[in-house]
C-alpha cells in the first residue's frame, strides 16, 4: 500500500484508533538516540517490524521482503513524531494510530507508544510530557 491508499483506508475504516498524545510525549536526548538506533537495527528491510522515517515510526506485524516490498506485511499502527523539539536532540511524540488490522489483534496506542518507547527504557505513561503555556493574550487596539 502506498501512503494515499493507507490515508484512505484510515478515513474510512471504523476499527482505526486514533489518539492525539496531550501533552505530547517528550523523548529526552539519551533515549531518543537508544529509540532511534533500535528503530534502525529492527528496520523491516533488515528483519525486523518498524519502519522509521523522519515524521512517522510505523509497525508492521512482520519483515518485508527486501527493498520496498511488503509482501503482505500488515501495518499494525503509527506514531507521528517530530525531531528536533522541544530542543536540538529530543523528539516529540504527538500523535499514535492503530490501524483495524492492529486493533482486531490487541494493539492500543499506549502499547503501541510503549514497544517503541522501551528501546529508550521509557513507556507512555511516565515519558516526560511538553509543558503547555496559556495562550497569549489578544491584541487589543
């Protein structure tokens, strides 16, 4: 599937869980380089289930079959991250899906955070949260 297909599916599928992190998770340097290391050394290119690009960790529930073929492969769920915030080495966790296919095989979005979270030794519920400030104020004329 490619990614217009997979955005379709998740439009329409009932069984998708979508879950907006608030405040978002927080990775701090030293575990965000363990995270993204173990990202890389289960790669589904290499053997392994997650696929890691800049913006989006995905997990599928087993290895493609060389370059570019999933040969079946089942996107179980993602996670939506940024790097380089809320500084240089941290990244941000700000939103997890777990597709129909994850939930009909008992993923949630906070095993799903939390597999991709142990490789740093951390898990969603105690991984340092964004503090959020008031908005500011309107201008006034």
């Amino acid at each position: 599937m490619d990614d217009a297909e997979l955005l379709m599916a998740a439009a329409y599928d009932e069984g998708v869980v979508t879950q907006v992190i608030r405040p978002a998770a927080i990775i701090p340097e030293e575990a965000a380089r363990a995270v993204l290391v173990e990202l890389a050394l289960r790669d589904v290119q290499n053997g392994g289930v997650w696929q890691s690009e800049p913006s989006l960790w995905s997990r599928f529930d087993r290895p493609f079959h060389g370059m570019n073929n999933p040969a079946g492969a089942e996107l179980i769920g993602t996670i939506q991250v940024a790097y380089g915030t809320p500084t240089r080495y941290e990244i941000t966790i700000y939103r997890a899906t777990v597709t129909r296919f994850g939930t009909d095989n008992g993923w949630t979005v906070e095993a799903l955070c939390d597999e991709a979270l142990a490789f740093g030794g951390l898990d969603l519920a105690t991984c340092p949260r964004a503090k959020l400030t008031a908005p500011p104020k309107p201008f006034r004329f």
